[in-house]
C-alpha cells in the first residue's frame, strides 16, 4: 500500500468534519458527506488544497484542539506547494545572510508527488509528540541505564548501535527525519553553540552535515524490507537523493506558515 492510499487512517472524524463543514457552503448534510469520504483519500486529497481551509487555519495558536496535527501540515503542505509553483527561487540561510537558490521548480516537482507530501505531513506530525525511553543494557561487563530521546540526533544514534543490524529500520529512519526536521524547520540553529532543545547535543552541527546524515540514513532505510512493506522504499530514496531540495519546501513552511507557532507545536 502506497503512503498516499493510507492516507485516511491519519485522519480522524473530526478532520474529516473540519474540512466538509470548512469547505462545503451549499450543503448542511455534513455527516453524509463525511461518511462518503471515507472511502475516497483521492477526493480528500483535492480538498485540502481549497483556500478556505487555509484561511481557517491560519493564526490559530490553539488548533491543535480542533484538529490533527497530520491534518494541518497537509494543509501547509498544499500550501506551500502553491506558493513555490509561483516562485523560481528559494532563500538559504548561509550565516546570517539570505542567499536566493533557482531552485523552487525542482522542489515543486517532488511536491507534486502525493507520497512525498504525506510523508512529510506525517515526520511533522511525529514531532509534535516526541517520545522518550529508559534503556538498561550491559557493556564491557557493566550494567548502565541510559534515557534517551527520539528527538535527539545522538540519542538515538547511540541506541541504533545497541540494536542488531537487521532491526535497525526505525532507527535509521528516524535519524533521517531528525536530520531533515531540523535543517527544514529549525534552520537558523545549524552551527550554534547555543544548547536548545531541538539540536540538543548536536548543536555544532552544520546543515551540511545534517544533510550528509540525512542522505545516509534515508538511504540506509530505503533498503529494508520494512520500507518496501510500508511503502515507503521509493520516498525514502528519493529523499537520500534530493535532501537539500526536499528541505526547502520546510523551510519555506515554516518562516511563512509557522514561524510564531514552532515552539509551542514542537515537543
């Protein structure tokens, strides 16, 4: 099953009656039309783009109680995407300057790919509620516990290299989308010796080199037999390949869309 096809099981019924009752003016048969939906993530898909959920959706620091986290990226998602088709460039944040890059067709067309756009709903969704674990395991003789944080690049580099080769998908993955939440959503922090909560112990880290993990681990991920069930081998390659281009898009969401709102959204 593609990302795309299991698009509706992110959704819950309240998203789907956020958009009919956002979108759908005509009409009073809410709950008909929600159940006709349903079945039909094509039709679901065409919605989101409307303006009008857009609009509702903007400025509202509390949106989280109407509706899903995965639900407003794709939103924002959309959006961005229409925005980008309008442009020829987009702005890379090199030091403290803003330096244009011909770059927004190309990331345009990757954005044109449904799979692409609900994978990147989905990683934003996953940080807003951002896990943590105690681990207890022997080395070199001795017994340590360990917490760690799936935010945290160098956490959960550490943990990888506890697990077996053959186990390692989510790791992987997940340091993946680590490396691209950080460089798309959080670009000013790369190279900073301030510590904060998104860079953690990685705060000397430069967006190259969160591109370089990027590209490794989404190719890493690409070749289990996890991505190929979920799905995902084919985005996950495509990111390895295009993860500057891929970035953009989130950098362009989150200093026109979000800006005000990340550090509350974000665990």
């Amino acid at each position: 099953m593609s990302v795309a096809m299991a698009y509706l099981q992110d959704l819950t019924d309240d998203d789907i009656y956020f958009i009919v009752r956002t979108i759908v003016d005509k009409r009073q048969d809410y709950d008909h039309i929600c159940e006709l939906l349903k079945d039909k993530p094509d039709l679901v898909e065409i919605m989101l783009e409307d303006e009008k959920l857009f609009w509702r959706v903007q400025d509202e620091e509390d949106i989280f109680l109407e509706i899903s986290p995965f639900l407003l990226f794709s939103i924002l998602i959309q959006q961005t995407k229409k925005h980008l088709e309008k442009k020829n460039c987009t702005m890379e944040i090199i030091g403290r300057e803003r330096i244009p890059v011909f770059d927004a067709e190309d990331a345009v067309v990757l954005l044109q790919n449904k799979d692409v756009r609900a994978y990147l709903a989905r990683m934003l969704a996953s940080f807003t509620r951002v896990d943590s674990t105690t681990v207890v395991y022997r080395a070199r003789g001795l017994t340590y516990q360990r917490h760690f944080s799936e935010l945290d690049f160098d956490d959960v580099l550490e943990l990888a290299g506890l697990v077996e080769l053959p186990y390692r998908y989510d790791f992987y993955k997940r340091l993946a989308d680590i490396s691209l939440f950080i460089t798309g959503i959080f670009p000013e922090y790369m190279g900073s010796a301030i510590p904060n909560r998104y860079i953690g112990r990685g705060g000397c880290r430069t967006t190259q080199d969160y591109e370089e993990e990027g590209r490794r681990y989404y190719d890493l991920a690409s070749t289990y037999d996890e991505a190929r069930e979920q799905g995902l081998d084919h985005v996950l390659s495509k990111f390895a390949e295009k993860f500057t281009t891929i970035r953009k898009p989130l950098n362009y969401l989150s200093e026109n869309f979000i800006y005000n709102y990340r550090g509350k959204w974000f665990a």
